[in-house]
C-alpha cells in the first residue's frame, strides 16, 4: 500500500437486501446516494486514523476496484472514508467516530 491508501474488503454481498419492514429489494433496484460498508485490510504508510480491522463508511462510487487472490477488494483514500467504526475508542465513547 502506498501513502493514504486503504484497501477494503465489501461486507456481503452486492445482491438483494432487505428493508427493516422485511420488504425484499432486488439488486437491480436503484437507490439514490448509498453509503457502503466494508472492512479494512491494510493501509498505508501516511495513514492516520485508521487501521486494518476497522469497518468503515464510504461512497462506493469512490472507488477503485482491484481483485487479489480470486477476492474483490476496494483501494480507497484516507480522505474518501465518512466514517469508521473501531473497538479501540475509549469507554463511554460511542464507537463511531466522524
């Protein structure tokens, strides 16, 4: 990895989902401006606020796919991640962090 780079790995699929009323949505349904999850793998050097572990927030229209290993991941900016999740934030934090 280099400079401000994070590669991501996709949590689930990018198939169906279903809406919090049980409401099936196909995966050829357009939604508007949706944010995705995924996974940190590695980062690079100039890296500073997160780390591999982390689950983090960010606009799957900014994005560089690559494939390693038969694996589909995502190669990112530190700058395009809206958000991460992390368990090492201190106590009575709310473990997400903007």
């Amino acid at each position: 990895m280099l400079h401000d780079r994070v590669l991501v790995s996709l949590e689930g699929e990018p198939g169906e989902r279903r809406s919090g009323g049980g409401i099936v949505i196909p995966a050829t349904a357009s939604v508007g401006k949706r944010l995705s999850w995924g996974a940190v793998v590695a980062t690079g050097p100039n890296v500073r606020q997160v780390e591999a572990g982390d689950r983090v927030l960010f606009d799957p229209e900014d994005r560089g796919e690559v494939e390693i290993g038969a694996k589909d991941y995502v190669l990112l900016r530190e700058k395009d991640i809206h958000a991460v999740a992390a368990e090492r934030v201190d106590e009575g934090s709310p473990g997400l962090y903007l």
